[in-house]
C-alpha cells in the first residue's frame, strides 16, 4: 500500500512540475541532479523490492549513496 501511494504521488508530481516549467518558459539546470535522484533512488528501490519487509542492512546502502551522490553530482557537472 505504502508503495502504491508513493508510485502514484511521483507520477502526478512530476508531470505538474515539468508542466509549470514548460509553461512558464524556465531555463533547466539541474539535469545532472536529476539524473543522481534517479539513479539513487533506483537503487533503493531494487533492494526493496524483492522484499516484503525490509531489513536493516538496506540503510546501509542507502547512507553509502549519500556521499556518492555529491561526488557524482560533481563529476557530472565539471569532469563530464
């Protein structure tokens, strides 16, 4: 239940924030972080779902990717 609720508040957000920014004619810099949101929380999101409880180790994986995500954020923007 609780993962049908959060898959159905991204795909109505989404399409209404792309919307304003369309409409409203806004400059997009932010596709690096984007892309690292999407990667990190695919990441989560594999672990979990083949899961019906989820186990402790799994915030493990979770704070290893806080740190990477800067760093990834940082190599996208200035190395790529």
């Amino acid at each position: 239940m609780i993962y049908a609720a959060v898959t159905m508040s991204q795909l109505l957000c989404l399409p209404v924030f792309l919307g304003v920014v369309y409409i409203q004619d806004l400059t997009w810099d932010f596709s690096a972080e984007v892309l690292i949101i999407v990667i990190v929380c695919l990441a989560v999101g594999f672990f979990a779902s083949f899961r019906t409880s989820i186990p402790l180790w799994t915030c493990l994986v979770a704070y290893a990717l806080y740190p990477f995500s800067p760093l990834l954020v940082y190599v996208l923007d200035y190395v790529i």
